[in-house]
C-alpha cells in the first residue's frame, strides 16, 4: 500500500533541490518522506576515485538533517540501500504515492556515467515520479504556476489527467492541458510547421473539440481548477516544452517502451521533454 512520498538522494544540487520538492509535497499530502541513498554503485566508485568518497555520506547526512529541521512537523527517515539507483528505487515505489528524484539521476559530477538513472527509473517505476532539475528551484520555494499536462484525446489517459487535476486542485493553481496534432512524435525541434494555413485551422478546431471532450468530465470533477485546453501544431515534445515556462509541473503520461536487450525504456516525447522543460517534469504510468 502506497504510503509515503520517496525521494533518491546523492548529497548534489539536484538531489537537493528533488529533497526539497518532496518534503514540501509530504508535507501537503499529509504522508511522511522516505529519503534513500543507493549506494556501492560506480557512481560512489567515481566519487572515490575523484577523492570525494569521504564527502559523500556527509554531505547525505547534511542534507536529511537540513531536511528534518526545516519540517519538524514532518515524519522524516533516511536510509542507505545497496543496488543499482533504477532498480533500488523502482522497488521502493512499490512503497511510494509519489517518487522524486533531481533530474541529473543519482551521480552528483557522475552523471556523465549514469544520466540514464532518472529515466530507467522512470520507466520502471509503479507510482508518478517527479524528476527536479536544480535550477528550477525557486527561492520561496514554491512554484505558483500552473499545471501542464500532455494529453492523447485519443487514447485513454485516465490516471494521467486524474493526476494533474488533483496535483492543480492541491495547489491551488489552473490546469493547462496541452495536445500535440502534429503527426511527428521527434524530439524536440525548433521547425516550424509546414501546412497551409486553411488546413491546419481546420484541423486545430476539431482537434480542439476532441480535447474539450477529453477534459469534459475532469471538468466536472474539479471545478475549482481553471483549465484552458490548448492544440499546438507543433510536436508534443516542442508543445510541452514551450508549455512549461512559468509551469509549476509538466505531467506526461508514461508507456513503457520495452525492448528485448535494454528493458523498459521511455520513449522519445518523453526523454526530450524531460531533458528540455523549464519546470519539474511528473511521468505517470497508465494503460
């Protein structure tokens, strides 16, 4: 049963700047924070080799404390797990309402090595993980923009579209929904597109029609959140990147892609966006 917030931690800017995001969401959710440091990985190797490996649990240490006295209120624990970050905390999502993590995976200066961390574990994880990037962190510590959300008006995204309303609803900000009728799925891109005009009006209002009747019932179940539905011609990942300036979260639905050799892996829309956006970036597993 999912009962707690959970976040990776490696001591790094961005591992921090995930700490404080999740304690802060803890706090809201009224669920205590589990903070995991996986260690005896290459990444702890590297940091040896760097002469940094003494530092490291310190500066671990520093960060739970830091954590635990900022949020007295908050239920706090740390703890250190051995494994591979992906795959320790996959696991610990079984656990998890939500998985935070910094954006840069769990090396610190070793994310040249295991940059791929944050997306394996993304891809494995069984709850939302958020993934925080250190210099999107605001110095009052709370982000007052809306809520993004990538939506597929004709697939089913239930989950998704249940997460970013409710995360909107508790924050007290709107909802913008965003949908992609570009048939191009690359990553992101800065060419603009290429149809007649006549053509890409037509097809931007029924596109529009089927994104308000996507949203309709969500609509209905949240009133109180301000929601504007927004077709762009551009590619999802170049919709949603542009999305998230000013955004306080970029929601993206997650399908893992498996392959025979690599495992689940995210797709491209999802890698770019998550690579490109301007706020903290939430990947949801669905059907």
């Amino acid at each position: 049963m999912a009962h707690n917030v959970t976040v990776g931690i490696d001591g790094s800017a961005p591992s921090a700047a995930a700490a404080e995001w999740a304690a802060r969401e803890a706090g809201r959710r009224g669920l205590p924070l589990r903070m995991i440091h996986v260690a005896g990985t290459e990444a702890d190797a590297l940091e040896r080799d760097l002469g940094g490996g003494a530092a490291l649990p310190g500066r671990v240490a520093d960060l739970c404390d830091g954590v635990a006295a900022a949020l007295p209120e908050l239920d706090v624990t740390c703890e250190v797990q051995p494994g591979h970050p992906a795959y320790t905390l996959a696991a610990a999502s079984e656990r998890a309402e939500l998985l935070v993590l910094g954006s840069r995976g769990l090396g610190g200066f070793a994310g040249l090595l295991v940059g791929s961390v944050g997306l394996r574990t993304a891809a494995r994880s069984l709850c939302p993980v958020v993934l925080v990037r250190a210099a999107a962190a605001r110095e009052d510590g709370d982000a007052a923009g809306d809520v993004v959300v990538g939506v597929e008006s004709d697939r089913s995204c239930d989950a998704v579209l249940e997460f970013a309303f409710q995360q909107a609803a508790d924050h007290g900000v709107g909802l913008r929904a965003v949908e992609s009728r570009s048939t191009s799925h690359d990553t992101y891109t800065t060419r603009a597109p290429v149809e007649q005009a006549e053509i890409r009006e037509a097809m931007a209002a029924a596109e529009q029609l089927r994104l308000e009747d996507a949203l309709a019932r969500w609509r209905e179940k949240y009133p109180q959140v301000p929601v504007e539905a927004a077709v762009s011609p551009w590619s999802p990942s170049r919709a949603l990147v542009e999305a998230s300036h000013g955004a306080s979260l970029v929601v993206l639905g997650r399908r893992a892609v498996r392959h025979p050799l690599t495992g689940p892996h995210l797709g491209p829309v999802a890698q770019s966006v998550l690579h490109h956006a301007h706020a903290p970036v939430a990947v949801v597993p669905h059907d």
